[in-house]
C-alpha cells in the first residue's frame, strides 16, 4: 500500500518509522497520545509521498510480506474510537507479524500492538473503577483486562504502566495478590527516577504491604515524594484510622479535602476520627456534606447514627437508620443495627421482624442468627434461641463463645443438667476456662449442688482472683448454705470484702453478700450495718430507674435486701435455700446481650435467692 514506508533506507516515512520506534524504545509503553500525535504531525509527509510516487509502479516488499497488515493498523490505530477499533489494530498487528516483517517492522508491529492492548485494558479499567457502582460483571471485564495486561507484558516486559494497572486489578477482590505485588514491586524499581509516577507505585505496593508499619512507610514515602498525592493521602489517613490515630487521620484526610472537597470517602472517614476524638458536632458538619455530595447513599446516616447512639440520642440514631433503610431497604449492616437499637430499648417485635429480612436476603447468616436468638431469648422462646445457637454450632462446632451461649441458653430454659452438659465438653478441652468454669459453678448452685459449685469458683479464682462476680458467689454460699460441712463465715468476709473494695462498696448486692458473712460469724450488728447500706444504695439504684420492666425488677431485688436486713434485726443469719432439680428449673439464670454472665447483679434471677431466715430449729 504505502510502498515507500516500508524503505528502510530513504524517504521521510523511513524518518516518521524510526521516531515512532524510537520513542517507544525510549519511553516505557507507546500510549494512544504518543503514537496519534507523532504519526498526525507527519501526515501531511505521506501525503506528499504518496502523490510524488503515484507514477511509481508498486513493487512487492519480500523482506516485508505482511506489511499491509501493517499499514492498516497503523490507519486504524490513527482513528481509533470504538473498543472494536482498538481490538482490530491487535489482529492486524499480529497478522503481520505472522505473515513476516524486517526486524525494524516487527518492532514497530509489536510495541504497536503492546500501546493498543494497554489502552484497551485501560479502558476497561475506566468501566471497573470509574463507575459507580461498577459494573456487575467488573469480575469478567477484570479478566478480559488482565489478559490484555499479560500479553502486552510478553512484549514490553518493563513497562511500569502496564504493571501499575496489573497490579491494581489483582488488588480487587478475589485478586492474585501474588502477581499484583510482583506486578507493583516491579512499578516501584522501573520509576526510581521518577518522583511523581514513583509516588502513585507506592501507593499501589502499600496497599499489599502485610505488615501496617510497612504499608505506613510506603504511603509516607509517597506523600515526602507527592505531597498533592490525593490517594496517598487518603491511603495513610484510612490507616491511621484504622491504627486509631484519630489526629494523625483527620490530619491527613482535612488536607485531602482541601485539594477534593467533594471526596465522599474522605468525609466519611474525616467524620469518623472527629468523631472518636469526642468532637460530634464537627463529625455531623462533614456528614452533612457527605449526604449533600453522594444523597443516594446510606452511609453517612449509618454514621451519623453511630455519633447520635454514643451521645445516648436513640431517638436521633433510630431516625438516621429508618432513613438509610429507605435509600436501601436490603441493607442488612442497617438491618442489624436497628435490630440491636430496638432490642436494647425492648421493642422486640421490631427487632425480630429486622433480623428476619437479614435471614430472609442472607439465609444463615451468622451475626443474625446469634442476634435472632438474643432476640427469642428477650421474648422466653428459648427453643428458638437454643435452635439458632444449635445452627451456628453445626457449622462451627468447635466455636467456644457459641457453646457457652449455649449453656448459658440452657440455664436460662430451666434446663441446668444440659447447660452442664455442655460445659463438661468445653472443660475436658480446656480445664482453665474461666467462663466455663463459672457457668458451671452456677448451673450447679441453682440446683443447690453447692460443694460443686464451690469447686469451679474456686478453680476459677485461681484463674482471675479479683473477678467480683466470683468473689460474691463464692461468698454468698460460703455464708448462706444450709450445708454446716459448706459454711465458712470467716473466709466468706474475706471475699466478700475484696468484692466490696473492687467495686468501691457501690453495688448493694455485694454489700448484702458481705453481710451475710458478719451474720454467719455471728456479728450482728456488723451485719445490720452493711446490710442496711445494701438497702440504701438499692433504694438510690431503683430511684434513677425509668424503664418499667427493670423497675420492677430491681424492686423485686430491693425487697430481699429488705427481708435481710429484717432477719439480722432479729438475730438470725439467711440461709440458701437448697433446691431440687425441678425447683432450680424454675429459677433461671439471665443472659444479657451476646455473651453468658454469671453476676448477681446481671443475672437478676439469680439475685432472687430463695432464702429464708434460721429459725432456732432449723436443721
């Protein structure tokens, strides 16, 4: 076609050819701008040759049969629009290559068709990384991309470009992270002499770096060399946050924001380290502009729910969540949290009726069954909490949190025997878990199996000897069982008086157990007295107290402290009551929220002791 561009030896299209080649030789990769505006400013030259060779008979080139080829993708490449264009260029490219070309030809050929496959991966990556949200096939058009990639790697095996995008890609999810840190180590090295390029190949190795401290020394090393690097920036203020550096962050991302202050993730995260600094007023303001620059997303009520919730605004951080649903109905991180904001203000229905969309979009989510059976155990459906726990158990059966819920579940379904059941298992693996240990220290005093239950509070105060919830168990039998083989008034003071100091002599059921230690030795007029503050500070307790149900309930608790406190007036010490299998079914301990307790304080059953006063004949 173009007989004389194919001359290696005269003509100004020999000139054009060779400036081409060597400014890809030169340069790391031949990108679309470099290749259209070297050719376009010579375009007027292969016209003039192309008019004064028109008389010329076209001779065929052996040295160069696949030439043509050649020439067309070079046309191509000129007004290349579409991705179909840019995909053409590539199969001329390679058919002249097979057909044959001179060595000078061939080089053009390949770093032709090297420029043209990065472009066409670029492209792609504009699709993945520029949309939002990105494409739902960004999986498939990754590796389309990639493949793009890795040929153009087989020709220009240095080219710090095409290894930056390699590794950015393999950064996404389900990425070879393998490849992509080869890929941006290799960025790293081939820009050493490049400030600005070198800073974004930073970036990019930080974000595979395994270690914090080098990840930090990377995007560091990025901002020294860059300091307008947006992404640098945003890279070493999310690490921060991340590492709880509140300062440090919002230092970072508040410069961000002055280069981009519409960067919907720098608002974000900005407002989450005002935030953990205590300063919410300003959280809420970059909130704001959050919401006003990105109104379609949920986040930033999901945030701002966050503050209103630390700053015990439930009303205000149930209205940023109903608000988030509406922008996202099936979104199941605000699903979850409203459905723990209404079970801690005791609307249970609504709390179930939001776990139940988690379960109903994500069947056996894990985080929503365990919150669905805190939600039954609220509502006394234990056989459907204990279900739920069953479930995660079978999918993790080795769980040990899960299997103490579990047990913890079973004590609270009047069922003692299967909570020790499964507390027996955790404790043949583990003969040190101290919430195993306790758990069945009081499975067995609710069944009034009290020198069994002394054993495991034993055991576990060698574990944690200042834990108040065993201090004060502990003492309570020690002065309370109707076993005289099981009392012990003196070493029941003694725990019951390093409960009190743990606990600042604050809490009235701590004082009532240490009471009952006096009353057991006999020193009664030590017993009225710290009973009687028992009974004070519980009268204090039940003043501050709004919520119905535990109004009622502390009133339940302030009336046994009552009752003791009339028992010592009269001289006689209390005495547990020793319990059958079936009356321990029918005094339950409590779980609270996620995790077993075993406190008198938190299990408000257990605080009920159904104890009554020695009579002079008691046996």
């Amino acid at each position: 076609m173009f007989q004389t561009f194919q001359q290696t030896d005269r003509g100004p299209l020999c000139a054009m050819r060779h400036w081409v080649v060597g400014s890809i030789l030169t340069g790391s990769i031949l990108t679309s701008s470099v290749l259209t505006g070297g050719i376009l400013t010579l375009s007027g030259l292969s016209s003039a040759v192309r008019a004064d060779e028109t008389e010329t008979p076209t001779a065929v080139d052996v040295d160069n049969p696949g030439i043509e080829h050649l020439d067309q993708a070079t046309d191509l490449k000129l007004n290349a629009e579409s991705m179909t264009d840019l995909e053409k260029v590539v199969t001329h490219c390679e058919q002249a290559l097979a057909k044959g070309l001179n060595a000078e030809n061939a080089a053009f050929a390949r770093q032709l068709m090297s420029a043209t496959l990065y472009e066409h991966a670029a492209r792609i990556g504009e699709v993945i990384f520029d949309k939002n949200p990105p494409d739902r096939r960004w999986h498939l058009l990754r590796q389309f991309a990639l493949r793009d990639l890795n040929k153009a790697l087989e020709i220009s095996p240095d080219s710090a470009e095409v290894h930056l995008l390699v590794a950015r890609l393999e950064a996404l999810p389900g990425g070879d992270r393998g490849k992509g840190r080869a890929s941006a180590d290799r960025a790293v090295a081939l820009l050493a002499d490049n400030k600005l390029e070198l800073s974004a190949a930073l970036v990019q190795r930080g974000s595979y770096q395994e270690d914090a401290e080098q990840r930090m020394a990377d995007y560091s090393q990025a901002i020294k060399l860059d300091p307008n690097n947006e992404d640098a920036l945003r890279a070493r203020g999310l690490l921060r946050l991340e590492q709880t550096d509140n300062a440090g962050a919002a230092d970072d991302l508040l410069h961000l924001l002055e280069k981009s202050d519409k960067d919907v993730l720098a608002l974000q995260a900005v407002a989450e380290a005002l935030a953990n600094q205590q300063k919410f007023e300003d959280a809420l303001g970059f909130l704001q502009k959050a919401q006003d620059a990105n109104p379609t997303s949920p986040v930033p009520h999901l945030l701002r729910a966050r503050i209103h919730l630390v700053q015990k605004q439930t009303d205000a951080a149930k209205a940023d969540l109903d608000e988030a649903l509406k922008i996202q109905p099936q979104n199941e991180i605000a699903l979850m949290f409203r459905a723990r904001l209404n079970l801690e203000t005791g609307k249970f229905e609504d709390a179930r009726h939001d776990v139940d969309q988690v379960l109903e979009l994500t069947p056996g989510h894990p985080q929503a069954l365990l919150l669905h059976s805190v939600v039954m155990s609220a509502t006394d459906q234990f056989d459907l909490a204990v279900r739920d726990l069953q479930h995660l158990l079978r999918l993790d059966p080795k769980n040990v949190p899960l299997r103490l819920q579990l047990a913890a579940m079973h004590s609270r379904s009047k069922q003692p025997k299967l909570a020790i059941e499964v507390l027996n298992e955790v404790l043949k693996e583990d003969p040190q878990q101290f919430d195993a240990l306790v758990g069945r220290a009081d499975a067995n005093l609710t069944m009034g199996q009290h020198r069994e239950a002394i054993g495991d509070y034993d055991q576990a105060l060698q574990i944690k000897p200042k834990d108040t919830t065993v201090l004060n168990n502990l003492a309570w039998i020690l002065a309370t069982s109707p076993d005289d083989g099981v009392r012990d008034g003196k070493r029941s003071i003694d725990l019951g008086r390093l409960a009190c100091e743990e606990t600042k002599f604050e809490k009235p059921h701590i004082l009532s157990t240490y009471a009952a230690g006096f009353a057991e030795i006999g020193d009664f007029e030590a017993a009225v007295k710290w009973s009687t503050e028992a009974v004070t500070k519980g009268e204090l307790e039940l003043a501050q107290i709004t919520d119905e149900a535990d109004k009622k309930h502390l009133a339940e608790q302030l009336q046994q402290l009552q009752n003791e406190l009339d028992s010592y007036k009269q001289t006689k010490p209390w005495r547990e009551a020793l319990k059958s299998e079936e009356a321990a079914d029918r005094d339950a301990t409590q779980v609270d929220d996620l995790e077993p307790q075993s406190d008198k304080e938190a299990k408000p059953d257990t605080d009920s002791k159904e104890v009554a006063p020695e009579e002079d004949n008691a046996t």
